[in-house]
C-alpha cells in the first residue's frame, strides 16, 4: 500500500528568518549553519507536514487548514512551523520558530 503523501513547499519568508537567524556559517559555538539545518533538520519537518498533515494540531483555532508543528531538531533543541493547506492541495510552510538557546541536557 502506497502512504499518501502532501507535495510541501517552503515558504521565501521561512528562507528568510532562517537566514536572519542562523547565518550561512556555523557559529563559534558550534550552533548550525542555514545549511546545515536544511540538510538535517528541515528534511524530517517536510516528511511530517506531507505524511501527517491532517493529525498536527490547528495553528489557528477554528482554521483547520493551518496546522502546528512543535519538535526537537537534531541541530536545535525545538522547532515550531506553521503550515497551511493550500486550494491547490499543497502545504505551504509559513513561519519557522527555531529554539537556539535552551541547553541540551
């Protein structure tokens, strides 16, 4: 049986605040580059939005076509991402909210 799957696309506005946030290199503290996220921690996000869309809680009460993401990365210690549902059937990932200043334990 083939898993139903949600084409994901990610929003320029996500793109920005990942940037703004953790730059194109890794800090001196070790905290991830915006590549380093993309490749390890975006992947499983996108996988979540596209196999389990209709099981994330609603971002906005009453709007069951934005849905909440709330995880631990690898690379940071949570992540929230609000995706939407589109008219096409597409989820389209708007906001990113990256936790880089909890220490891991």
């Amino acid at each position: 049986m083939t898993e139903h799957r949600l084409t994901v696309r990610v929003s320029r506005a996500v793109f920005d605040d990942l940037d703004r946030v953790l730059g194109s290199e890794r800090g001196p503290n070790g905290e991830p580059s915006v590549n380093d996220f993309l490749t390890i921690d975006l992947l499983p996000i996108v996988d979540t939005f596209a196999t389990r869309f209709e099981q994330l809680p609603e971002a906005v009460d009453g709007r069951s076509d934005y849905r909440l993401l709330i995880s631990a990365g690898l690379l940071v210690r949570g992540v929230a991402v609000v995706g939407q549902l589109t008219a096409d059937g597409s989820v389209e990932l708007l906001q990113i909210h990256l936790d880089l200043h909890t220490e891991w334990e």
